[in-house]
C-alpha cells in the first residue's frame, strides 16, 4: 500500500462540482492498494499517517505529527500511483490491486481513520475527482509499507 502525502494548509476534493471532502490544516494523503496488500497493510499505512512527524515544532523542526497537531486528514484514492512506470512511455496498472480489493481496503482505511482520528474527510472511490490543495512547504512524502 502506498501513501502520498502532503502537509496542507487547506484541502479539499470534488465530485461533479460538489465538495465531497475537505480539510484545513492537516494532510492530504492520495491512497493507492497494491494486490499483496491486506487489512494489516492499511493499519500500517495508517498508523505512519498519524504519527509520522512533518509537522514544524516550535523551533520549526519537523517533530510533530498530525496526532500531535489536531490537523485533519483527508484521504484519496489514487490507483495510478501503484502504476509500474520503469519501462517505456505508458504506465502500466497491472501492479494495481483489482477494483473490488482497492475498494474495500481504501473504505477500511477511511472507517479506521475514523475511529481514531478526530477530523477525517475522503474522496469517492473510483469516481472522477478534482483535488484542490495548498500544500504547505512544500512537504510531499512517499511512504510504503
């Protein structure tokens, strides 16, 4: 499972010009599910997400998480990012977990999140969507696990 997050100051995603998800400050995190991945892989990916410190502390080091800073956490499914893109000028999906499994461990992230974590937004699944972001920094990680 990957995760590609972003510090933001304010985020939010559209379906069809309707907000469907937003977030001040916090992170954007865009999802993608691999087909080796499980319900333990989306633990992970979570647990880094709350804890992993890209936040500045007082001394403007990244020291704090987004646990320790209240923010919010909006999460989007993002498919092409387990796209294979070592070779030739077209990506290939064939290392994206099928429909069904990406589902239905993308809504287990969200539902878990939830449970957890006080602000939790989300994108719609497979749908067309439009993500509007200030990323703050800029501070993009790739985190895998």
């Amino acid at each position: 499972m990957k995760g590609l997050l972003q510090r933001v100051r304010g985020a939010r995603v559209e379906v069809a010009g309707e907000v469907v998800g937003a977030v001040d400050q916090g992170l954007l995190v865009l999802v993608a599910v691999e087909p080796e991945d499980t319900r333990a892989s989306a633990d992970k990916l979570l647990h880094k997400l709350l804890n992993y410190r890209v936040f500045s502390d007082a001394d403007g080091k990244m020291n704090l998480s987004l646990a320790d800073v209240g923010g919010g956490l909006l999460l989007v499914s993002q498919f092409t990012l387990a796209a294979d893109t070592k070779s030739g000028l077209r990506p290939s999906f064939s290392t994206a977990a099928p429909p069904a499994q990406g589902e239905a461990l993308f809504d287990y992230l969200v539902m878990q999140a939830k449970q957890v974590h006080g602000t939790v937004a989300s994108g719609r699944f497979g749908a067309d969507m439009q993500v509007h972001l200030v990323n703050d920094g800029p501070v993009t990680f790739l985190l895998q696990v």
